[in-house]
C-alpha cells in the first residue's frame, strides 16, 4: 500500500531517518501530465530515504525505470534503461538561515524551503527523470538517420534516392563533381 504514496508528512519522518521503497504504476503515473512522464514504461522504481538534520530534511534518492525515447536522428523510439541518483535538501519553514552541519556538494539540488507539512515526492522525482534521459537521444552510435530527401529510415536499408540522383542531396553534388573530375 505505501509502496504507491506520492507524498509524505514531515511528521511521519522519525529522528533515526526513514526509508521508502516506492513502486509507481501505470495507473498512478496515467493521472499525471502526460509531458511529464510520457517516456516512462511503468512501473517507475523509487527509493528515498530522508533523514532531520537541523533545521533540514535530506531526501537521498535513486529512481529506476525502463523509458522509451525517441532518436533525434531516426526519430525511432528506443529502450533507455534510467538510473539516476539524488539529492534534495528540504529547509523548514522559518529555518531558512539554520546553521546545519549539511555539506552540499556538486551533486546536490539546492534547497527547498517546504511551506507545510507535507512533502511532495511526485515533482521532485519526475524532475529528475527528466534531468536523468538524454537531451539528445540517439538510438545506436552508428545511427544512420532519415534521408533528408524522402524522410526513409536509412537503419532499415537504402532508399532510392541513395544512388546520388538526388539534385539536392550534398552527397550526390560531391558524386557530380568527381565524375567531372574523372572525365575531365
Ligand atoms: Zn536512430
Ligand atoms: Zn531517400
């Protein structure tokens, strides 16, 4: 049953610390904007463990999901297995200036001051699934793309325009030009 919160009061958070195995379904991650999760196959796996400190809530995180993005050079979706680690500093209200013992280092997202007693863990997470895939996805590093003359999936074979008749084609002038070279 808890394996599906989205949210969390700061008081369900005992001094020792308190960890979350989470396991968001399809169902859950269907109610959510669709931009925000759309890459996801459910279910999307997450673990968080939050420990006081201060004047402070230190949320430590890994999120684990199989995704399906689309190749910026064939535009063919393709499976992207996401890990991701995090860290997120939760500042109580009116604690702002707390003296905490906290060391932020380079890994770690700047503090959010919480502004009740509930903790979301929904926009937090999504974020950093966002921040975990690739801005420019590419399927395979030998990615062949789309012709630009007739948009054909050039990973699937060559397709016609291939045999540089292509007027507009880069290849097919540099294929013009070492004709005339040969035959001048
Ligand atoms: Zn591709
Ligand atoms: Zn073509």
């Amino acid at each position: 049953m808890t394996a599906s919160i989205t949210a969390i009061r700061r008081a369900e958070i005992p001094a020792q610390g308190l960890q979350l195995d989470l396991c968001w379904d399809a169902a859950l991650l269907a109610q959510l904007p669709e931009d925000s999760c759309r890459d996801i196959e459910p279910p999307l796996h997450v673990q968080l463990r939050f420990r006081p400190e201060g004047g402070r809530i230190i949320m430590d995180g890994t999120c684990r999901a199989q995704c399906r993005i689309a190749c910026v050079r064939c535009l063919e979706r393709f499976e992207y297995p996401l890990t991701r680690s995090f860290r997120y500093v939760f500042q109580l209200p009116g604690m702002h200036k707390a003296a905490g013992n906290v060391q932020l280092g380079a890994e770690d997202i700047e503090a959010v001051v919480l502004d009740g007693e509930q903790i979301d863990l929904l926009a937090p997470v999504l974020e950093q699934v966002c921040l975990g895939l690739p801005a420019y996805p590419h399927c395979s590093s030998g990615c062949r793309g789309l012709c630009p003359q007739c948009g054909a999936n050039l990973n699937t074979g060559a397709c016609a325009c291939t045999s540089a008749t292509g007027p507009r084609s880069p290849f097919a002038v540099l294929g013009t030009l070492k004709k005339r070279h040969e035959q001048a």
